[in-house]
C-alpha cells in the first residue's frame, strides 16, 4: 500500500528574515506559493499511485477473509485519499489568497500569521491566538 506524503512537503529552503522587510512582499509570497505548489504535486502523486496501486490489487479472493481484509485496505487507503483531497482543496484556496494579496493575515482577526507559522503550516488561515481561542471554543462546545 503506497504511504502518505502529508509532511514531505517540508523539504525546502526557510525564507530568510530580514528585519525591515515588508511582510508578504512579492519574494515571501513566491516562497509560499513554491511550497503549496510542491506539497500539491505530491498529493496528486499519491492520488495516483493510489489509482494504479487499486487497479493492480483489485483481485475477487474467494476467501471472504482474504476479501475482507483487501476491502479494509481499500476502505483505508480511500479515506487517506479523501482527506487529501480535502487538503489540495485548501492548497488551492492558499494559492488564490496569495494571488489576491490577503495570504498570511489571520481571517478573523487580520494580524500577519507569520513566516515561520506559515512554513510549518502554509494553509493557516488564523493566527495563533486566534486558532488557539477556536480550539479552547471547541473543546467547551465537545463537553
């Protein structure tokens, strides 16, 4: 079963602060789209392999355990898929911030999210205080 490359996409370059330097200035903005665009490229690699990978697998066992864990492996593999599908989503939904100029600032709030929050998670769309108040929210909500 081919495996996840949700963090491969960290293989790059840390953008180098210069104190002084506007934030989300044409150079971070490329920096940021080179990594969303990267990261992408991965996923649909994964999204694939995962085609080929159930194409070659496919087999009707007539052993119902051996169907049942064929199944299972499938179910899994599809649910990976799906929720990086949900994941190009938001990679898209970066990159057209990015083109629009409002990459980088908080959604609720509208302060910088920062470089280094970014690179850790290039489809942040809050900044820490305001992600950090809507987990606290969250977990009152769950009680």
């Amino acid at each position: 079963m081919p495996k996840t490359t949700d963090t491969q996409f960290m293989h790059f370059e840390p953008y180098p602060l210069d104190t002084g330097e506007e934030y989300m200035n044409e150079a971070q903005k490329e920096h940021f789209r080179k990594i969303l665009l990267g990261w992408k490229r991965e996923l649909m690699e994964e999204v694939d392999s995962t085609i080929t990978h159930l194409k070659e697998e496919a087999s009707n066992f007539a052993d119902p355990s051996d169907r049942a864990s064929q199944e299972e492996e499938f179910s899994l593999e599809l649910r990976t898929r799906d929720r990086e599908r949900k994941l190009i989503r938001k990679i898209d939904e970066a990159l057209e911030s990015i083109d629009e100029d409002d990459y980088g600032f908080c959604e609720a709030c509208g302060v910088e999210i920062g470089i280094r929050r970014l690179e850790a998670r290039p489809t942040a769309t809050l900044c820490i205080d305001c992600k950090t108040l809507a987990e606290i929210k969250e977990k009152q909500i769950g009680r």
